[in-house]
C-alpha cells in the first residue's frame, strides 16, 4: 500500500517553489504553449533538416582546427590537402559509471581541449575537441554532456574551479542537511505532478542530479534540453553536437537484451533508427497529446525535456540506488522516503515516464504494423542504455553522420575490480547481426572484436587499440549496403597516475579523488603526456586520416607503423565462425538487487571511513593541465 502524505502539509513545507524561467511556467512542470504548424514526429528517412543545417556550419568551422592539431604532429605528408577535399568527421563518446564515468571523461575531455592549459603542448591532444563535430554520452558519460553544455560549454578547469557545481564532497543521495537536500527536487516534481505529468523516481533523480551538475538557481528547474540551441556556442557552431542515448523498456519487460531499441537525444529531437521505431519526435513538444504525430484538439507543451531529467532518463539505473539508499537511512529517513513514495510511481524503479507517449498512433511507413508496437501505448518507458551497452556507439554508426572515427572512452566496471574487460564492443559487434535500419543507407557496420575473455588475456583493458583498421576485415551483413564505419580508437579506464577503478555506486568524493580521477582521465587520453609512447600524438594523426587515406588510396609510412603499433588484427578464419547472435547479457531483477546491495555494503564502509576524514586531508591543489 502507497504511504499516503497529504499533499497540502507537503506544499506547506515547501513553500513557493521559484526556478529560472526556461519552461513556460518557470517551473520544473510543463506548460502550455501554441502549437507549430505540421507533424511533429516524422519517420527516420534520414538525419533531420536542423542537424543537417547545422553540419554544414560546424564543418567549416572544424577544419583549421584539425589542422592546427596535425600540423603540431610528425605526421610525414602534408594532411591539407586530404581534410580540405574530404571532411573529417570526428565523434568522442563517453561511457557510463557514475561519478567514476564522469570525472574520467572529464580529465578525457580535457586534454582534447585546447582551453586546458598544457594542452597544446608536444604530445599533448588539445584542439581535438575543437576539431570533433559529436559528443556523446550515457548515464555517467551522459552527466559529464549535461554538466558542460548546460554551463556554457565550459571548460573542465572552469567547472571545478568555479565551486558552483562538481561539488562532489557530499553524498549525492544523503548529504549532512537530508531535508533542505531534499526538499527543492519534491517541490519541483509535485509542480509537474500538479500540471498533470505523471511522475517517476527518475523525476527526483533529475532533480538531485541538476543541483550537482548545473550552475543555475536550483540546477534550473525550468531548463530544457532543447534549450541548447539558444547558446551561443550552438548558434556559432563553437561545440560539438551533443547526443545522449537510452533505451526502451516496453511494458512488462524484465530482461533488458543487447538488442533493446536505443532512443537518442540531440537538441533537436528524441527518436530511434531502430526498425522497431524509425521515428522522431520534435524534443521541445514532448508532453504534448499526439495521434499520428499532429496535437491532440491543437494544443502543445513546451518544457517536458527538462535538462536534468533527460540528464537522469540517461542513467536511470540509479533509481534503484537512490530508492535502497533511502530506505536504510534512519527516522529522517524515512520522512524524506514518506515524501517520495507519496508523490513518485515506485514500481519499475529504474524506469523514466514519457507521457503521453509522442509515438501515439503514429502510422510510420518504415515499420510494418505487427511491430510497430510503441504507437498502442500511451506510455514510452526510457531507461539507462548502460545496462545492455555502456559506450553510447549507435548514434555514431549511422552512415548519415559520416563519422570517421569515434575516440571511446570506456571507464565501465565490468571486472570484479571495477575495470573495463571490452563486453561494450563485443556486445555492439553483435548487435549489428539482430538490429538494422529499414533503409539502406543507414546500414550500420562494426568491426570485429575479440570477446571479453580473449580481450582481457590480449591485456586490451590496459591499453589504447584501433579497431577496425583493415577495410577488408570489417563483416558486411548480407542484405546491407553499409560503407566502412569508423575507426573505433578504445581507450580503457586503468590506473596510469592514480587507482581509478572506484564502485559505480560511490556518490561521494573528497577532493584528492576528484582530482585523481581527472588528472588520471587526461593521462590516459594523452598516455601520459607521451611519456608511454612519445609517438602518441601523432598516431592519433593517422587514426584521424585513416579513413580518409582508405578513400584515397593514400600510404605513409609513419601511419603504417602507428597502425602496426596500435590496430587489433582479427583472425578472420577465427571470427568468420562466430554465431552472428544477439549477446543477451541477461541479468535478472533479483539479481541485480543482490548486486546492489553487495554494492552498498562496501560503500557504506568506505562511506564511513570518508566521513571520518579530516577536511585537512583533502587536498585543494588542482593539477595545472585543467
């Protein structure tokens, strides 16, 4: 039975709930607003007309960076030619893991950008982020998008330096002050609840999470993820373009398979290339009542795309986290749990409710009715991508985008020591056998890669690796005119300054580790500032231009022994064999309970050992890269 709390005693206590005015109420609930003429979803023919409109600014603006950042490296031809001809397109992709995921990424992300100070230097990377036309992100990876393009696209040094957000001191679920921690994200979910949204826990998750990551008056309640294309950095084409990716869970689904429909987010729109969907509906007038993708009786909502809760959507795994974390706190506990139980749904913990579904009766010509299944139910169910795949590849596949190469940041915790074993490429291997798109160009194509046994005793994990390198040894599913994808350059989370391997589930960081986990995210994408390989800088030259030399025909010898260096060779008598199946990777509910709980055993202990320390033994001192 629900624990029922009067709402007028909860609206006491809050008050009046005041935010930044981006939704029309200038609150966390939706509102009303005029409706646009047209459809809003559209099948998934190809890229949308804004995105498509936006390459062809970002394009020109890329390319004196990447040359900027070739001519820096000892590559041995003369690269301007190639870029200037045949537009590299490069995508950065950030895995899940929490905090861990986050602050990795981070220190990732600054040493590709060329605001970071040392950046520039001789075998560093900077420019990179300049010059990369996608960024991508789930869950953890997903926090890390949220956080720096909804803060102006700043820099990692600005973030941390700024004490305005990242302040990861306290736990994110439990801090020293529970209630006035607490308070704000129920306020702000009973305003959308009021407005008559149906709310989930991913609702306060969104919440919490925005006060963390976004430096705006209660982590702007009222902030939309469509709301990136006002920024400057948009409009000027100054950033990469920002996807975040989740999956769908369909009613009564247990297991979540490899194979689950993958929704993506730009600022333009939500929507799969899936065959199950193959659709896309217009990001800023999700929560509008749609048939057939046209407004219910001509009525729309703008603001249902808050920010945090796409942010949380993203990483909904955490749901379930929050919900047990809560429940074994102590008699303040549970009045703040009383609280959330009364206004949040707490069945299907890990799932984000988007109702009405804007997929409603859509009649797609791309899929067939007896699969179109999502357009009979008024509830699209989202949740976290990283409990099938962990690096946010699919996006980034699609031809349309023109991807050349895709630098993978993975600081997943696959291994019983919290370190990546390479499931996140094999399970998108895989993945291509089940799932492809009804159109032929958007055929997708994935190299070959050893299993997670194999990778682990090839040490893999421990080390940068091209994939993909040799045209002729990337499969070619029969039926499908997919050209090459990218190259996909696999950096793994090891400890190459500072032990990184951390429990997803660790919602609190002194500042040694905040920094130790950064500092330690710039040495593995640098390799140490080139001190593992003074050759680094510009192997990552060549692994820009391969798939431009591919095209070209075009031979250097630098680049041949790069790719000697650093390219996996695939048997393919070996690989040819395999059975071209869907990788399940099955993991019942009770089972991941189990895991939950062994999980907050441990860190309830390393919870009690940080509160303990003295604020003395947190160190200040920010590394000089960011």
């Amino acid at each position: 039975m629900r624990a029922i709390v009067p709402w007028f005693i909860i609206l006491v206590v809050l008050g009046i709930n005041q935010s930044w005015a981006r939704s029309p109420t200038g609150t966390y609930a939706p509102g009303n607003v005029d409706c646009p003429v047209g459809p809003l979803v559209q099948p998934a023919y190809s890229l949308c007309r804004e995105e498509k409109d936006w390459l062809q600014g970002r394009r020109l603006v890329v390319r004196p960076y990447l040359l900027e950042f070739l001519q820096r490296t000892h590559i041995d031809f003369d690269p301007t030619k190639l870029v200037m001809e045949s537009d590299v397109t490069i995508a950065c992709a950030f895995s899940g893991g929490g905090y861990r995921a986050m602050l990795l990424g981070a220190g990732a992300l600054a040493a590709l950008d060329r605001r970071s100070p040392g950046s520039m230097d001789l075998n560093h990377l900077g420019g990179l982020l300049q010059a990369s036309t996608y960024m991508a992100g789930l869950s953890g990876g997903a926090w890390l998008v949220t956080s720096v393009y909804f803060n102006n696209f700043s820099s990692i040094g600005e973030l941390v330096g700024s004490h305005k957000v990242w302040n990861l001191q306290e736990n994110l679920v439990w801090p020293n002050d529970p209630i006035q921690h607490w308070l704000g994200p129920i306020g702000d979910s009973l305003d959308k609840a009021q407005a008559g949204f149906p709310l989930s826990i991913t609702d306060l998750w969104g919440r919490v999470l925005s006060k963390v990551l976004i430096n705006q008056k209660g982590g702007g309640a009222a902030l939309s993820w469509s709301d990136i294309q006002s920024y400057d950095y948009y409009n000027l084409y100054q950033a990469p373009l920002p996807i975040v990716t989740m999956n769908e869970r369909p009613p009564g689904t247990v297991i979540m398979p490899t194979n689950a429909t993958i929704f993506e987010v730009t600022p333009h729109y939500l929507g799969s290339f899936d065959p199950t969907v193959a659709a896309f509906a217009r990001l800023k007038y999700l929560g509008s009542y749609l048939e057939n993708g046209m407004p219910v009786e001509g009525r729309c909502i703008n603001g249902f795309d808050n920010a945090g809760f796409i942010c949380a959507t993203s990483s909904s795994l955490f749901n379930d986290v929050l919900v047990k974390l809560v429940k074994r706190s102590r008699s303040i506990g549970k009045v703040i749990f009383s609280l959330i139980f009364a206004v949040a749904d707490m069945t299907n913990l890990d799932i984000a409710n988007f109702t009405p579904n804007p997929f409603y009766k859509f009649d797609n010509p791309l899929v067939p009715k007896e699969r179109n299944k999502l357009a009979s139910q008024h509830t699209l169910a989202l949740v976290d991508e990283g409990e099938t795949i962990n690096i946010p590849f699919q996006p980034l596949l699609n031809p349309e985008r023109e991807v050349d190469i895709i630098f993978a940041f993975d600081n997943s915790a696959d291994t019983a020591d919290n370190w990546p074993n390479g499931i996140v490429l094999d399970s998108t291997f895989q993945r291509q056998f089940a799932i492809q798109s009804p159109l032929k160009g958007q055929h997708t194509r994935f190299p070959y890669v050893p299993p997670p046994k194999e990778f682990i005793e090839q040490e893999l994990n421990k080390r940068p690796v091209f994939f993909g390198c040799d045209p002729s040894a990337i499969p070619q599913i029969p039926g499908t005119e997919a050209p090459l994808p990218p190259l996909i350059v696999y950096i793994p989370n090891t400890g190459i300054s500072y032990a990184s391997n951390f429990s997803t589930f660790q919602l609190r960081y002194p500042k040694t580790q905040l920094h130790g986990l950064i500092n330690n995210g710039y040495n593995l994408a640098t390799r140490g500032n080139g001190t593992e390989d003074i050759h680094w800088q510009t192997c990552v030259a060549c692994a820009i231009l391969k798939r431009g030399m591919d095209r070209t025909g075009m031979q250097s010898d630098y680049c041949d022994w790069c790719f000697q260096e650093y390219c996996w060779a695939p048997s393919i008598s070996e690989y040819e064999d395999r059975e071209e199946q869907v990788l399940t990777d099955e993991v019942e509910e009770d089972e991941q309970s189990d895991e939950f709980d062994e999980a907050w055993d441990s860190y309830d202990q390393n919870y009690e050992y940080e509160s303990s320390m003295d604020d003395s033994e947190c160190d200040d001192t920010e590394p000089s890269h960011w």
